[in-house]
C-alpha cells in the first residue's frame, strides 16, 4: 500500500530512536511502488524514509540495502547513507530508514553547466567499476559474462530486425556492431546497473550520495556511461571520462566509450522490444521515434561523408591539373 509524507514521517519515528519529525519532503524515485520522504527532525536531524508500497518494491529495497550495506568497506562508503533502522510494515516486509544523503538531487542541467560535478561523477563511476569482487559477492548481485551479454544484444537486434521494425541503415549499422569482437571482449566489472537523475545527489560541484542499487551486478561497466554519453555535451563528456580514467587504478578498455556508445543505441531497441511485449503503443511510438532519429542521423552522416568524397576527388583533379 502506498503511504503520503505524514505516514513516512510517523515511521521515521518508530524506526530511529529520538527522531520527532518536524517537516517533510517528498524525493522522486524511479520506482512507482516505492514511496520515498526525506524527513527533518526537531532536532535537525535528516533521514530519508523508504517504505515499498508492494511485494516486488519490498524485494527490491532489501536487494538494495544489502548492497549498499557489502559497499560500506570499499572506497564508496562516503556517497552512501547509512542505515538508521527499519520498521515491519502491517502487511508485510519492512521500511528502511537511512541518513538523508547530502546535498540535494542531481538533474542533468547541473552535469551541463559544471566541469567539476562532471569530473566528480567521473570518479564515482571509476571507483564503482573496481569495487573489489569479494564486496560483489558479499551483496550477493548476478554476475553475467561478456559473452551472455553480447548474446542477448545479438538476440534482440536480430528478433526486431527479423520482424521488419529496423530501417535498413539501423539495422545494418546495428549488426555490423554487434559483428566487431573486440569491442565485445572486456572483463565485466562491478556496476551501478540503474544510473540516473533519481539515484545520485550533489553538494556544491561534487557528487555525494548514490542510491538504489537494486539492480547491481557484475557486468558491462560501458551500461553506467551509456545515458550519460547520449545527454552531455561532448565536453562534459571528455571531461568526465578523462576524470575516469585517471581514477581508475589500472587502463579501461580501449574501446569503453565506443561500447557505451552502442549501449545507448541497444537501449531503444530494449525499449522497443519491451513496448511490444506489453503491447503498449505509447511506449512503441516513443521507441520508432528515437529510432526515425537515429535513421535520420545516419543519412546525414552518409550525406556528409559522400560530400568530403567528392571534395577530395575534386581537389586531386585539380591538382593533377
């Protein structure tokens, strides 16, 4: 069952001894049945409250807090809340109660109008891409290697290609990335698995808090730069990667931004694929859209690059001249 910000803050109370709610704030989660407040006490102490409003969300918190929990003894333990206390909900499971994360939500427009915030992003990314495999394993996250995971992008690309929902060019491009292994053949990593505005926190020009690690696993650490790549401007982006990279305690892969690259594009196809399994046309349409998009922006560059063609032919003629 869904609760409003008074039910939150009423088991804020119970969860955390001492705590007297004076005010409270709703926070945006991606999640919908989810309910989220942060909540500032009498005493003007901040917590957040997380109290999952069905059987699935309740699993997905716990998965969560586990995670977040095995992080607390690597490099990360600085951008994650603790946990306060939890209270048993009256139709099962539990709610959690953490310290509120510092600072306030990240939206993208931030990331645009600052180097530093992006740099500092970049370095987060670094350290949850080498947290150590025993911290992994402690959390108990899924572990897939690079061989399943470019299976399953070979699989998708090919159902929707196969069923006429690909333009030509999409299509083609799609395929002859899915064909060059070497951009396949990495060591999967440690990653976040959900990035978005929703899960990360800012204070000043740096990141400060990273939740919801719900969906955590041993992967492609090109998916946490994919959404990234597709919405910051190229500087930003050579900003944040070069913060990356300096983080990293050993090279990347050469081809990581590549990769990312095409995870963005697979991610319309993943979206496409999903609105025609639940047969949602508004999800459909938006996913044609993007990918109408993509066509168009293909054509461009082959616009463009038979234009350098002939520019270069011209020139040889007249020099020859």
């Amino acid at each position: 069952m869904h609760r409003n910000s008074y039910s939150l803050a009423a088991l804020a109370a119970a969860a955390v001894p001492g705590m007297v709610p004076a005010r409270t704030m709703p926070i945006a989660t991606p999640a919908e049945d989810l309910d989220v407040a942060g909540i500032l006490g009498e005493d003007g102490r901040r917590v957040m409250v997380l109290s999952p409003a069905s059987t699935a969300a309740g699993v997905r918190l716990e998965r969560d807090l586990k995670v977040a929990d095995a992080l607390t003894g690597t490099s990360l333990r600085g951008v994650i809340p603790p946990v306060l206390g939890f209270v048993k909900l009256t139709e099962g499971g539990r709610c959690a109660v953490t310290e509120a994360p510092v600072g306030r939500p990240l939206m993208l427009e931030d990331l645009s109008g600052s180097e530093a915030l992006a740099r500092s992003l970049g370095q987060v990314l670094a350290r949850i891409h080498t947290v150590p495999r025993y911290a992994a394993e402690a959390a108990g996250v899924e572990s897939f290697t690079s061989q399943v995971l470019h299976a399953e992008h070979r699989a998708r690309v090919a159902a929707l290609t196969e069923a006429g929902h690909l333009p030509a060019a999409v299509a083609q491009r799609w395929q002859a990335l899915l064909e060059d292994e070497e951009l396949w053949d990495f060591t999967p990593q440690f990653v976040h698995g959900d990035l978005s505005e929703e899960s990360l926190f800012l204070s000043g020009d740096q990141v400060s808090a990273v939740r919801d690690w719900s969906s955590s696993k041993v992967a492609d650490a090109a998916s946490d730069l994919a959404w990234l790549i597709s919405s910051l401007d190229p500087d930003r982006f050579d900003a944040l990667c070069a913060a990356y990279r300096e983080e990293l305690p050993t090279s990347a892969h050469p081809r990581l931004m590549e990769r990312a690259q095409a995870l963005g594009e697979f991610a319309v196809a993943e979206w496409l694929a999903h609105g025609l399994e639940v047969e949602d046309p508004e999800i459909v349409a938006d996913a044609r859209g993007m990918i109408a998009d993509l066509d168009a922006d293909l054509a461009q560059l082959a616009r463009d690059e038979a234009e350098r063609t002939y520019e270069e032919m011209s020139a040889r003629e007249d020099d020859r001249a």
